[in-house]
C-alpha cells in the first residue's frame, strides 16, 4: 500500500472510530444494571427492614389518590407491615439479581433480564410509587413525575436487543417519548396546586429540613427568590419544559433540546429531587432525575451519528 493511501486511511478509521462512540443498546443495559444495583443497596438499608419503611413510605403514595391506585399501595404496604424482612429481602435481592444479568447477560440472557425489569418496574411504579402522584392530579416533574420505576421500563424498551445484536444504538423512538416527558411536564406544571409562586416554591423546599445545610440553604434560597417572582417563575419553568419537548421533535434543535434537559435534569436533581434523599437511609432509588439525564446522554450520542452504530472500519 502507498504512502497516500495509508494516510487516506487514518482520517477514515479515526472517523469511524468517533461514529462508533454513539451509545449501544448494550451499553444502556449496562448503565441499566448499575442503576439496579444502586436500588438493591437502598432497599437493603436497615430502615427497609423495619415496619417503619410500609408506614412511612409505601403508605403516603396511595394517600388522595383514586381507589385503582390507593389499593394496590395499599395491599403492598399492608404486607410488608406484616412481615417487613422476607418482602423487603425479596425486593433487594430481584433487583440485585437484575442489576447483575443486565450487566453480564447477553443475548437471551440480556432478552429475559430486560423483560424481568420491565416487569418489575411496572410492579414497583404502580403498587410502590403509586404511579408517581399522576392519577392525584398533583404531580410534577421536579419531584419525580412520572415515576423513576416506569423510566426505567422505559429505557429497558429501548435497550431491546435486535437481532443483529445489540451493538446497535438503543430505538429511534427514544426521542419522541423524551418530548413527551417534558411536554407532559409543562402541562403538569399549570395544574391547580402547583401553578403559582408559593406552591412551586414549596416544591423545593419540601425536603430542605433533613438536607445537608448546604443544601439545604440553596433550597431555601431559591424558593425565597421563586415566591418573590411568582409568575415569572412558574412561567419560565413551564416554557423550559416545553420547549426542551419540542426541540427534540426537529431536528435542527434537537441537540438543543437534549444539551437543555440533561441541565434542567441535573438542576432538578440536586434541588427539586434533593440528590434523590441518597443521604436518608430511606432513599429506595435515586429518583426520576438521573434516568432522564441517562436518556439525554443517550440520544446526544444517538445524534452524532446517523443510523446504528457501527463497528470501526465498517461504512
């Protein structure tokens, strides 16, 4: 080979090498697992282990909700009142176990691990989470609407291998239901209950007490200024949202759109979410926020690059 044929053929290779960096379907399982490892350890904090943990918890989520959701909430705390150790052992042990097949399995193992989280997600969303709040009309975004668990099933979905294998980039239609996630929020956010100064304020700082202090402060500080801005702030929020929704629908925006709402995710992890309460002992999950960072970091990779991913020196 000649000389300007080699050095045609390194620009070539290190471009396909940059392609390949979009983010695989086997790669989301992975980051997937993690996660579920992360939520088996919160599960097996001493606090699950206690009747405290059905009364204190589980309980509240069914509280003004319709009879379809207050129910199954209800039975669930109902029975790990009765017996708190073998249930919550259970439960940490089902997600310990689907953290660890996400990570390891392949093929038909990665197929039965996916569709055993998506089960279990949709389990834990409507008899754990009470569907987020979505069916009380109270539900918002910034504290975790629509529910980490039925992201989860969500991502899952996406993860799917195909039958070409799973170095593939997780499904197109990813973007559409990360419009939808914020648009929803936007109209969740106009809600009576939530759509003036004070009430998003008390978002932020419903669980400013049993925050660190610096934390807790920033809470404090940013709701201070949000009552003092009511409209501006409720309406600024609410066009963010939506915006950042329909941004991902055109692509000439999408990045945009994408780049916006993994900030807008951090922003209201650390201060709507409060870091998911990790430094409780009662956290179960890290809360909505990081799934929807891992969805954005998911679909800027995706829009690097056209099509599925591709193995280095393959066009």
């Amino acid at each position: 080979m000649s000389t300007t044929t080699t050095t045609l053929a390194r620009p070539h290779r290190f471009a396909a090498l940059v392609g390949r960096r979009s983010l695989t379907r086997r790669d989301l399982q992975i980051a997937l697992g993690i996660l579920w490892l992360l939520d088996g350890a919160l599960q097996a904090q001493p606090f699950m282990f206690t009747r405290g943990f059905a009364r204190e918890i589980l309980a509240p989520v069914g509280q003004g909700q319709p009879g379809f959701v207050y129910g199954p909430v209800h039975l669930a705390s109902t029975l790990f009142a009765a017996n708190p150790v073998p249930w919550n052992a259970a439960s940490a042990a089902i997600q310990v176990l689907l953290g660890l097949a996400l990570i390891a399995g392949v093929g038909r193992v990665a197929r039965y691990a996916l569709a055993a989280s998506i089960v279990w997600a949709l389990a834990v969303w409507y008899a754990g989470e009470g569907l987020s709040g979505m069916a009380s009309g109270h539900a918002s975004l910034i504290t975790g609407a629509p529910g980490s668990a039925l992201l989860y099933g969500v991502l899952a979905a996406a993860a799917w291998p195909r039958p070409r294998g799973s170095d593939q980039a997780p499904a197109s239609w990813l973007v559409y239901a990360w419009a939808l996630l914020w648009i929803a929020g936007a109209g969740l956010q106009l809600l009576p209950g939530q759509d003036t100064g004070s009430e998003l304020a008390g978002l932020l700082t419903g669980a400013a007490g049993d925050a660190p202090h610096w934390l807790g402060s920033l809470d404090t500080s940013v709701a201070r200024w949000i009552s003092g801005n009511g409209a501006l702030a409720v309406s600024g929020v609410t066009a963010s949202f939506l915006l950042v929704g329909l941004g991902a629908v055109s692509r000439s925006r999408r990045t945009l759109s994408l780049a916006v709402g993994l900030v807008l995710a951090v922003a209201i992890w650390v201060m709507g979410q409060d870091l998911g309460l990790l430094y409780s002992g009662q956290a179960t999950d890290p809360n909505s926020a990081p799934l929807i960072a891992l969805m954005a970091v998911v679909l800027l990779a995706r829009s690097r690059t056209a099509g599925p991913a591709t193995k280095p020196g393959i066009t």
